[in-house]
C-alpha cells in the first residue's frame, strides 16, 4: 500500500518550509503548489522550487492573473500602495487588516488546492497559517474551519465519502515556535525566502514585516 | 444613497441570465462576473457579453488557465473525454456525478467573486445552482451554507461585519420553473446559450444535457 497523498501549499516562506518538512515527517506523498499571482516577491517561487527538489517532491507553479485580486501592496500591479516598512513587532500584531492582505487570497488558493486534491487523489491538504496572522482574516482558526466544512461537500471526494482534511500545523505557533519546530525536523530554512519587497536584484530589504518577524525569530531561537 | 451592490456569476447560460434578470428586478447595481477557463463551451462567453449589455451592467469576463482544473469533459483540453449525448431527463437526473462536472470550478468561481465583492463593495453574491444540478456536488444546498459560512469569516468585508450575503434564488427550480421565472421577469432567455459541446461554427449540438433539460423546459412551458 502506497503512502497517504497530500497537497501541501508552498509558497518559499519560511512557514510553508516547516509545514513542507512536518509533511514530509508524517510519511506523506506530498504534491507541493505554489502560486504564481503577480505578488511583488515571485523571487519566492525560486525558493519554492529549490525547496521541492530537496524534498525530491512533486511541485506545480500555477499561474493566475493578478486581475483576479483586488487592491494589496503585495501585488506589483498596484504599484501606488506601499508595502509598510520598520514597524516593530507590537506595532505589526496591533495594526488593522494590512495593506499586504490580499482580497480573497488563501480562499482561492485552497479551492484550487481542493482540486487538486481530487486530481492527486489526496487526503490531507497543507497550509501554513500561523499565530501572528491574526489580521488576516483568511488565516484565521474560523477560516480554517469554515473552507473544511466546504471541503466536506463541495467535489466528488466529498461525495465518495474521503473528502482531504485540512492540516494547518502552525496555526498557535508564534515565529520563534515555527523555527524551532523547523529545526527540530531539519527543514532547510535556509533556502526560504520570506520578504515582501525585494530588491531589484531579490534581495531581501529588511524592513518589511516579513523580514522583521523573520529576524525577530531567528534572534530569538539564538538568544533563548 | 446609491442602490446596492451585487456580484452576478453570468455565464451566459440560461440559469445564470434568469438570475441577472432577478438581481435586475431587486434593483441591484450588478457587477456580472464570466469566466473564460478553457470550456468547450467558449462561446457562451459572447451570450454573456450581449447579455450584460442588455441590462446595461458593468462585465468582467475573468481567464482562468485550465490547467487548474482537473480531468472534466467540459473542458477543451481534455478531449479524450466525451460529453454525454442523447440521455433524456430520467437518465441524466439518475446518473452519478456527470463527466462535465469540472472538480472545485464553483468554490474557485465563488472565492474569485468574494474577492471582486470586496473589490466592488457588493452587499451580495447572485449564483445560479438549481434543483437539476443534484449530481454536481458544489451546485448543492450545503454547498451554498458552507461557502457562506465562509464568507462570513474570509474577508475585511467579514473583519468589518458586513459580509456579503450568497442568493441563489433558483436552488429550488426546475427548468420548466426557472424558465417560467425568467418569463415574469422579461429576461432576454433568446439570448443565452447553454449548449456543452456546440458545433464548429458555435451552433448548439441539440444532444447534450443542457441542450436536452433546455429543450424539455421550453417545451413544457409551451405545452403547459
């Protein structure tokens, strides 16, 4: 008997890096995906793809037009919205919704995911949400529930009674948590790539929220 | 204060030209939302732009790369798979889920149009499952709860407590019924095309199971 399929979404972050590695952990078959949608820093897809051939996994770039999402500054089609820089992190958790939120993102990702799903005959899906999303509201533990619950009707897996179930395993883990879950299954963190607003040349520019709670994690896990 | 707002999910077809005449006919200012996501059927896509046009409203018609779907006989790059022809009403309603069942096409298209809606600020998201559509398990009434369970939860529109509402007022219809509706309410039914596997000249086959159910209602509503 083969190993269990899973859909694991991996976009060359930090985050889905671990969620990748504790799929890896748990025996899975994964077909990783990642998404090509017009996002400022698609150097992260060069990251995605080094990261699947790591693991030796499947792994599908699927292409979506950025006109399919509305306004965000992490698209480069809306070159007129800033990407917040040097906010700390009490500032990042006590903003509103960010202007890098994108309309309706995670929710389309995850349907297609759910398709694929179907396609690869997969039971599990894996996504990376985590504790500091809190202001996302598509990352939240009630979105996390809801799309299961629309996983448990919506395609012919569901019908046949094996509809994929939604694995989210960093959705209570803050930045330093996730690291050390990621060293601890020697995930290779070092070929993720998490800034928002690169340079021209795909460096990161350490100043975004990204960039910041990536340092902030790393000074921890070697501080503590 | 201006009318409210509404996503219309119009493929060109007749259900979905019946339910832009009723989001018309509740004074809704209409966002009609197509997708051109490699179906045979293309050419529905035209009805869709003339039918927009009728009703004066803003269209978008949205490109979707098929190779996000997976395997359907809808679909024109899988065309070792046939569309089923000649089955009369009895044999279609008993069939298990059809070959032009398309896995996650509607969560894909509902995800998009909750993006559009928050673009849009829409109060509403019009769709155009019906009571033949039993076989295809996102056309069901429990799919329509789920997705608006999570539209409840997804978006800033949800973070702001003003969640778009999900109306699909044809879940309970026959054809003969959403014919009879579309009667009432003046829509431009000669306009729509619901053909699946039209002819090279974009003529409808008269053979498939939305020419069959489209033919069978007309003829009902005629002889009734």
């Amino acid at each position: 008997m083969g190993l269990i399929k899973a859909i694991v979404l991996l976009s060359g972050g930090l985050d889905s890096t671990v969620v990748l590695a504790q799929a890896i952990k748990n025996n899975r078959e994964c077909l990783a995906i990642s998404f090509n949608y017009g996002q400022r820093h698609k150097i992260e897809l060069e990251s995605a793809k080094i990261i699947a051939a790591y693991y030796n996994v499947s792994h599908k770039i699927i292409k979506l037009d950025s006109s399919i999402f509305g306004q965000s500054s992490l698209l480069s089609n809306h070159d007129g919205v800033e990407v917040p820089k040097d906010r700390n992190a009490r500032q990042i958790s006590e903003s509103s919704t960010p202007t890098t939120y994108v309309p309706a993102r995670n929710t389309i990702f995850l349907s297609i995911a759910m398709g694929q799903a179907e396609n690869f005959q997969a039971c599990e899906i894996y996504i990376g949400p985590n504790a500091l999303d809190t202001k996302y509201p598509d990352c939240s533990e009630s979105f996390i529930h809801a799309f299961q619950r629309v996983i448990k009707v919506a395609t012919k897996q569901s019908v046949n009674g094996n509809p994929p179930r939604l694995v989210a395993p960093l959705l209570e883990l803050n930045k330093t948590e996730i690291i050390k879950l990621g060293l601890s299954l020697d995930a290779p963190l070092h070929l993720s790539f998490s800034c928002y607003d690169p340079t021209i040349l795909g460096a990161p520019c350490l100043r975004c929220d990204a960039c910041i709670l990536r340092k902030d994690g790393f000074d921890s896990v070697a501080g503590g």
